[in-house]
C-alpha cells in the first residue's frame, strides 16, 4: 500500500516526499490492532529534533495523527475490537506512515474517537490537543482554583487550551484580534454557569487586542 515519505537527502541535496509502495502484509504483534484509516494529520517533519532521538529514518513516514476504524485485532489486545472507530498517534520510531490504507498500531497510542467528531477534525486535532493536555495537566498541573491565561484563544493551539481549562473548572483569559474572534468563542457554548465578560478593549500593553475574560 502506497504511503508519503520524506527523504532527507545529503547535506548539499534538497529534501523531497514521496509517495512508496510498502508490503500489504502487516503481521500483528503483541497488543497491536490494523486501523484503517480514515482521515491523517499532516504534522510537520522536526528533522533536528529527530536527529538528537537518533530517531531519523531514511526514507521518513509523513503522518502521524491518524483516526480511522480497527479491522483486526492482534494478541492480547483489551480495549479495543474489530469495527472500533479510534483516533491516535504514530509513534516516533514507526516505519509506517500514516497516509496509506492500513496501519498497524499498539493499543495504548489510540483511544476511542467520539461519535460526534468527524474522521478530519478527530485526526486534524490530535498533534494540538496532545499539547494542550501536557502543558495544562501534566506540566501546570491545573486546579479548578486556578486562573489560565491564552494567547489567541480563537486560534487552534488557544482553542484547545480554552476549552480543556474550562472543562477542567479553570477560569480562563483569553485574548482574541478580532470581534470575528470573540463571536466564535462565545459560539461554544460553554458549560451552565460559564459566561462571557469583555474586560480590556483597545490600544495600550495589549498591543490592540481585545480580551475577554471567561469565568466558570
């Protein structure tokens, strides 16, 4: 099954993807599930990053941010069984990529996808809420006592944040650029008890932003 691959070239040679045939054969190992895909994140390639792992294949495998449904199930696997719509991440030592048909995955990189998420924004949200959710919860550590302030609260990394602070029962500054902006924070229509006070508008130390304060 055809998937993108990056190659990093030579140092004086310019890097290129492609598009290569791998085997159709995926034998499952211990706790793995084959996943067909119905919808992959497009993440960017952190070549340095990669090297300081020694992580860097050559050929790389684009695509890591998957959502899709389970076929079959290898040993030993416990949450999950064939027809299981799931969303989840390839890890960084995988050979596949995740822009082809079928991947082979362990349990423990997927969870179940929600039913009202669709296939793209399940896979398009991954790489950012993965973020989100360990500088809040495993780096901040937040509390409901807690006040969060967001850049960009509109924007997709802010968005993330918002909203699992809010649902977390932290209070939450955002800021945002446009009235556009505001208008679709207050469409989220957050949890009872939550509600929307514009507090600073204007020139001066915000540079022109506008914030609004969101108070659970």
């Amino acid at each position: 099954m055809p998937g993108l691959f990056f190659h990093p070239g030579a140092p004086t040679e310019e890097p290129s993807f492609c598009l290569e045939e791998k085997s159709t054969q995926l034998q499952l190992r211990m706790g793995e599930v084959l996943v067909m895909v119905k919808a992959c994140g497009l993440s960017a390639v952190d070549i340095q990053f990669l090297k300081v792992l020694y992580m860097l294949q050559n050929p790389h495998p684009v695509g890591r941010e998957i959502a899709g449904i389970i076929k079959e199930v290898g040993p030993n696997v416990k949450f999950f069984k064939p027809n299981d719509e799931v969303v989840g991440i390839l890890p960084l030592g995988c050979t596949q990529s995740g822009l082809s048909t079928l991947v082979a995955v362990h349990e423990h990189f997927i969870v179940p996808k929600p039913p009202a998420v669709s296939w793209d924004d399940a896979a398009g949200a991954v790489s950012e809420g993965l973020g989100a959710y360990t500088a809040l919860h495993y780096l901040g550590h937040i509390t409901p006592r807690d006040i969060i302030i967001v850049a960009d609260g509109a924007l997709m990394s802010g968005l993330m944040l918002v909203q699992l602070a809010m649902h977390r029962g932290a209070r939450v500054l955002a800021t945002v650029l446009s009235a556009e902006e505001a208008d679709f924070l207050r469409s989220l229509q957050p949890a009872p008890g939550v509600s929307f006070m514009q507090i600073r508008e204007g020139q001066g130390d915000w540079g022109g932003e506008t914030m609004w304060f969101l108070s659970v």
